[in-house]
C-alpha cells in the first residue's frame, strides 16, 4: 500500500526570515491523520534567509537529522559542539536527557535549503551526542546515510531505522528491498521520479506498508530522494 501527499498538501509557515512545509503535524500546524509514520515524526522542508536561523533552544528525547540541499548551516550546543554542515555531509544530535543548539545560515547573501527530521528513539533517557559525517557517492545509487550501527558515510541512530539518499539523472533509479512487515516512507527533495510506478515531485511524500519492494526510477536530470526503512508498526 503506497499513499501519496503531494507537496503543497504540506502544513506551511512562513515566518519572513523561514519558510518551512510541514510533512508531519509540527508546532502550530496539527493534522491528526498526519502525526508521523512509525517512528519517524518530522520532516521540515526549511529555508532559512541570510544570516538567520533558530537561536538557543532545547530538545529531549529525539534523535534529529539535518541534511542540507543548498547553502550552509552553522551547528552549536550545550556539549561545546560547533560546526557547519554543508551539500554532501549529513548531522545527526541525539537530543536525550536534554540539549541545547542553535542552527544558523552563516552566509549572508545565500538562502540554507535543508531537511529537518526528527526521529523517535527506541530507549528515552540516552545521553546526549552530536555526529556529523561527508556523505558517501550518491549519484545513481541509494546509499545509506543513517543506520542504527551509522559507519562509513552514516551517522548512527538510536531506533531501528535505516535511512538512503540518491541523487539520480534521467532513467537512472535502484529497487529497494524490504523484510516483511517493515514499513518505509519516501521524501522527494528535488525533481521528479516514479515510486512503483507512481509519479512524485518536488516536497511530495509517500506513506508505505505492506510493500516488498520499492522500484524508483528518476524521470529528469538532478532528482534527489530520501528513502525510510521503519520498523513494523506496533
């Protein structure tokens, strides 16, 4: 069972100096049939404008993901963590028994496109960490970039969840295998490419069940996609 939303179905703020599409209920945008998928709760579809970004806040109890699409983002927190993330590296914060970070574009000509995901750990309470790693070649291929045990090219997480990017030209693509029961999620970055047959666009999502496979196959030049691999439902 595949179920589509189209990228404008997203909740949508636009605060002047953000401009986020919502994939899951998140802050004042709640859609009671769109709480998450699995353990995995948020994906931010975030751009934030020159030399702004999200000041000094905290978090618990979630394991969170940055990937940037374009520009920069400078990382800070309260374990003396700073660095910035750029295309081709992938950020994860297990945020645990409480941090706090800010994030910001440091350019200040150049808008930061990235995606915000937040997933849900399997144990409350963990310790607190920061991983950051150069993402492997992509190109053509699904390569993973999160993973419980992380590795070369991917940063570790704390749940039972393995997440691939790739970036395909036109009639490349790759088939995806999945144990049964899993469930998997499907988040178009940028281009269009078909799912099973299906066509998705730019922001578009799929919810995932009950699928032995997943066949993407890349219908322009540039198409980029975030694939989910998640634990059974409960």
């Amino acid at each position: 069972m595949i179920t589509l939303r189209h990228a404008q179905e997203r909740g949508h703020a636009n605060h002047g100096w953000l401009d986020s599409w919502h994939s899951f209920s998140f802050a004042d945008y709640f859609d009671p049939a769109h709480m998450g998928w699995g353990p995995l709760r948020v994906i931010n579809d975030d751009t934030v404008a020159p030399g702004e970004g999200f000041p000094t806040h905290g978090h618990r109890d979630m394991e969170i993901i940055s990937y940037v699409l374009d520009g920069a983002l400078e990382h800070r927190d309260s374990l003396g963590t700073g660095s910035v993330i750029r295309p081709g590296e992938v950020q994860r914060m297990s945020a645990g028994r409480g941090i706090l970070h800010s994030e910001y574009n440091p350019s200040r000509t150049e808008p930061a496109h990235f995606l915000q995901i937040w997933i849900e750990p399997a144990v409350r309470g963990l310790a607190p960490g920061y991983e950051q790693v150069a993402l492997p070649a992509r190109t053509g291929r699904l390569a993973l970039v999160a993973s419980p045990q992380g590795g070369a090219g991917a940063v570790r997480v704390h749940q039972d969840v393995r997440v691939y990017a790739g970036r395909f030209a036109a009639g490349q693509g790759e088939t995806l295998n999945l144990l049964p029961g899993r469930l998997a999620y499907v988040h178009v970055a940028r281009g269009r490419l078909t799912l099973n047959g299906l066509v998705l666009g730019p922001g578009d999502g799929a919810r995932i069940g009950a699928e032995p496979e997943l066949e993407l196959a890349a219908l322009e030049d540039g198409a980029e996609v975030l694939v989910f691999d998640l634990p059974p439902a409960d």
